[in-house]
C-alpha cells in the first residue's frame, strides 16, 4: 500500500507502476489491478493504455473493461481508440459514451470507422444522436464540431435572482460551463455573464448590467484554426457558436480551443521535419514508413538538384581537392540559418503576427540578420582557411561564399513560408524543404562558382 500511495503522488505514470499493474495482469488478478488503477486520473490510465504492448492493452481490457468510462476514452489516443473501444463490450461503451458531452463524443467518432459510428450512434438517446449527429454534419476541423450543444442561456431582461433560481431548480446542467450567454427572442446570443459575476451580485442587478466585454461569437463553419486565434488573441474561456443566421447553436470552452492549439503546435512542428501530422508513436512499422517514405522521395528528388550542381564544377574539385571537404561547411551552416528564420516565419504566420501589412518590415529584418550573422561567420571562416591552408584566396572564398548563402537562407526562411501562405498553401507544409533545397544548392553554387573564378 505504501507503494500505490508513492505512486499517487508523482505526475503522470510512474515505470515502476506500469510494471506492478502488468504483474497484475499477467497474475490475473483483477482486484490488485482495480485497487492500483482506480486512484488513478482517466488521463494516466488512458497513458499507460498508450503504452503497454497491443497483447497486454487486451488482457487488462479483458480484466477491467467494466471500468473504462467516457473520461477515459475521451483522453486515449486516436491511434488506438478504435482498437479499444472495439475490445469493450457494447454496454460499457454505450454507458461511457452517455457520461459525456456533445463535443467529446463528436471528437471520438470522427476518427472511426463508419460502422463502429453507427454502432456507437445506436447506443444513444434520440436527443443525443441527434446533436451528434448534426455537429458530424459541419466540415472537419471546423468550429461545429468543437462546440458543445449543451449551453446555459437566458433572456437579456432576467435579474441575477431570476437566473440563480432557474439554475437552482434546473434538472440538468453541463458538467463544465463558465458563462451564462444572455439571448434575444430569436435565440441569437448578445452578450455573457460570467457565474462568478452572477454570484457576487445582488439579486436584484439586471444580468445585462454585468455582462462581460470579452464577448464574441463564432460562425459554425469557420475553421478551428480561427477558434484558436480567437480564444489565445482575446484571452476568452468560453465562446458562442451561431450558425448562419446569426441563432445560438452551441459554446466551445477553452480546454478545446486549447487542444486546437496543441495540435496545430504538433502539426507544424511535424510538417516542417517533412512528417505525416497523422504519425504517432503508436503507429507500427509499415505504418511509420508507408507516412514517411513520400517525403523522403521528395527529399532524394530535391536533394538531386544539389548533385547536378556539383556535377557542373567537377573539374574544379578534381583540381582542388580541398574543396569536396569544405563546401559542406557553407551549405549545412545556411541550411542551420535557413531553419531558423523559418520556423520564427511559420509560427508567427499561425498566430497571425506576420501578416501583409507587417511582412516587408520583416523580410528587410531578415535580410539585417542574415547579413550580420553572414559577416560575423565569415570573418571566422575566412581567417580559419587562410591560416589553415595557407591561401588568403581560400579564406576569401570561403567567408564570400559564406556571406553569399546566409542572406539567401535569411531571406528563403522568410519568402518561402510566406509565398506559400499567399498561395493557399499550409506555409509548414513544404517550407522546410524548399529551404533547405535552396541553401544546398545555392551554398554549392556560391562556393564551387567563387572558387572557379578565384582559385582557377
């Protein structure tokens, strides 16, 4: 017992804990397995789920599935969701799906298959399915399937009074809510009272004497990527949902708007290292290289522009052999810079703080950059292959060459991201590549071409 407290009190999953619930689940010994899982958080479980082997995940399933709530199905990875949810009996996931709210059950279904859809859809009330089933009906990734159907609302005439009363005597409200959203007699949303506002004041105050200026609302339609600048540029907790007409249809809260950002974070990060934002630890082999093998295609077809370069200054390196060695110095060095200005272009056009009206502004600040960073670099460059090889010429290919390519990857970092974005185009989608193609082949260029001409 001293131990399961020890494990308590530590975040997230402890190795020795994995090992002592395997050990239970190997020894078939359902009570020690509820006695060291049910202290622990839905997201812990869902964890070590995450974590064992696909053997282990269905014995301890076999032995606990009785357990498994919607908490815990909500927080388990998309990567196994569907594996887990197919090895608990229909009763408990119907059970599981009924604990949770509107947006979490939509988050679950929209990554399964259609019939384990329609299996779970089965499992619902009329209500339920039907509020699901509509927020299944918005675009992927958009707004309407974030929200939540379950809102508090009231009419903009009430008193705090009248609205602590009908709280009070309702018969249900959502698990979590942090606002009451004042309506007008067309069910459109004008404003919202925050409940610690509502229970702080008189019962006799108007609600709309205490509503909060933060207010905004959001289109059903609108991608989630604007839900999230919403929530992170006007600090909101909650936000109203309207459809095209203007009527209320739902709120989102602010931990979806911050899984939003979570995984627009992962995706670019993802996308700028040319990897499928759907990849997952969790993924097997084949799978793992079935996402990866096409970018790396793409890379060998890049990475070939490079090579023909080269080619072209063959005679060149036969006569300077010193040459082959240090031309990866220039290049890897811009590709470093180019990386750079190009994850600070691409993070700032996702929270929308490099836009038109701001971009000349910051490609001239690159371009100071990259020409400060490229003369301090050659300096160094060009006095380390004039001391070292003896040939001041050397050194002034070099730091030139150096130069040369650290603007070109400055600007590139910048450009890149930026044309692509004003084309439509994710701006982490193929940046990463395009920079680095850019940096080789003009870091080759600039080095093997000053070299022709100076050394020659």
């Amino acid at each position: 017992m001293a131990n399961t407290t020890r494990f308590e009190a530590k975040e997230g999953l402890d190795p020795r804990q994995v090992a002592v619930i395997l050990q239970a689940v190997e020894a078939g010994d359902t009570a020690e397995l509820t006695r060291l899982l049910e202290p622990m958080h839905a997201a812990d479980v869902a964890d070590l789920l995450e974590q064992i082997s696909a053997e282990e995940r269905r014995q301890l399933l076999a032995m606990w599935s009785g357990e498994i709530d919607g908490d815990i199905l909500s927080e388990i990875s998309d990567a196994i969701r569907e594996e887990v949810i197919e090895a608990l009996p229909p009763g408990v996931v119907a059970e599981a799906m009924r604990e949770l709210d509107t947006d979490d059950v939509v988050d679950i279904l929209e990554d399964l298959e259609e019939p384990a859809q329609e299996a779970i859809l089965s499992t619902l009330d009329s209500a339920d399915r039907l509020a699901v089933e509509q927020a299944l009906a918005y675009p992927e990734y958009s707004a309407g399937r974030l929200m939540q159907r379950e809102v508090v609302t009231a009419p903009e005439h009430w008193t705090v009074g009248e609205m602590i009363d009908h709280l009070r005597a309702a018969e249900w409200l959502p698990d979590q809510f942090y606002h009451v959203i004042l309506v007008d007699p067309r069910m459109r949303p004008v404003s919202y009272v925050t409940l610690g506002r509502l229970l702080s004041s008189r019962r006799d105050v108007a609600l709309k004497a205490i509503v909060e200026e933060s207010f905004r609302t959001i289109t059903a339609t609108d991608p989630e990527a604007d839900v999230a600048y919403l929530f992170n540029q006007y600090h909101l907790i909650s936000c109203a949902v309207v459809d095209e007409h203007g009527r209320l249809v739902g709120v989102i809260t602010i931990d979806d708007a911050m899984n939003v950002l979570d995984e627009e974070h992962q995706e670019d990060m993802l996308r700028l290292a040319g990897v499928d934002d759907e990849s997952s630890v969790l993924d097997t082999a084949a799978e793992t290289a079935r996402r990866r093998l096409p970018w790396l295609m793409v890379n060998l077809v890049t990475a070939s522009l490079s090579a023909v370069v080269i080619s072209r200054f063959e005679a060149t390196i036969e006569a300077i052999v010193v040459l082959a060695a240090l031309m990866p110095i220039v290049a890897s060095t811009g590709g470093i810079a180019g990386t750079q200005s190009l994850a600070v272009a691409v993070r700032a056009l996702a929270t929308r703080d490099l836009t038109a009206s701001n971009a000349r502004r910051v490609v001239w600040r690159e371009l100071g950059a990259g020409l400060l960073n490229g003369l301090g670099l050659a300096l160094v460059l060009g006095l380390a292959g004039t001391l070292l090889f003896g040939d001041w010429r050397l050194g002034v290919v070099l730091s030139s060459a150096m130069m040369v390519n650290q603007v070109v990857a400055a600007l590139g970092g910048v450009l890149v991201p930026l044309s692509l974005n004003r084309m439509g185009l994710d701006p982490a989608l193929a940046s990463g590549t395009f920079v680095t193609t850019l940096t080789d082949v003009m870091g080759f260029f600039a080095f093997l071409g000053l070299a022709t001409l100076v050394l020659l």
